[in-house]
C-alpha cells in the first residue's frame, strides 16, 4: 500500500542505494503502522535537480498510501524529512515531501485493487 518514491541530485554508491531503500522502508512501515511487506520504495539518484536556485544537495520525496492520515502530515513530514536528511546527508530544509491518500479502488496490486 505504502509507496514512497525518494529523488535526490546526489550521487550514491549501489550499497548506500540499497540500504537507503532498506532503511526508508522499515521506517515508513514503522510511522504509518502498516506491514512492511506492502510498502514499495523507489529511489532515484543523481536526477538534475535545483532548488532555491542552486544544485546544492535535494530531495524530493512523494508518499503515497491508502489511508494516509492527513492530520498526521505534519509529523510524518518531521519524522522523514530527519530520517532521510541523515541517510543522504541533505539539510532538513532542502527536502520537500509530498503526500497522497489513495483511494482503494484506484490502488492495484496482485491483479486486483485493494
């Protein structure tokens, strides 16, 4: 259900890649209180990208899930904006994070929707 989708301007070496993705998986699982085994993470690196300007290093994150909790966005953007500034060392402050409530019967998966 959960899918989140991380593009940063960084170069990351194939192990970093890896734990990243393992490590933001687990912890999008753990804030939203949903099994890992649905969450899907898509990581992509080195996209050109600027921000404020400048091609310092950036991170666009998308959070898609069913039943998102819109009164909770405030916190799950705290929470992932910290933990991903410290895996890919990127200021707070240059990470935007958008979120999106999936509504089930547009979600697909295992060929049928949830």
């Amino acid at each position: 259900m959960p899918c989140i989708i991380i593009k940063t301007n960084q170069p990351l070496s194939k192990d970093k890649q890896v734990n990243c993705c393992q490590s933001i998986s687990s912890t999008t699982a753990d804030i939203l209180g949903k099994p890992e085994s649905y969450v899907m993470t898509l990581l992509e690196e080195q996209v050109s990208m600027t921000m404020s300007g400048t091609t310092e290093p950036a991170a666009y994150i998308e959070l898609k899930s069913i039943n998102l909790p819109e009164d909770e966005t405030t916190e799950l953007s705290r929470q992932l904006c910290l933990h991903i500034s410290k895996l890919l060392e990127i200021q707070p402050k240059r990470i935007y994070i958008e979120f999106s409530n999936a509504q089930r019967h547009l979600w697909g998966w295992d060929s049928r929707t949830f």
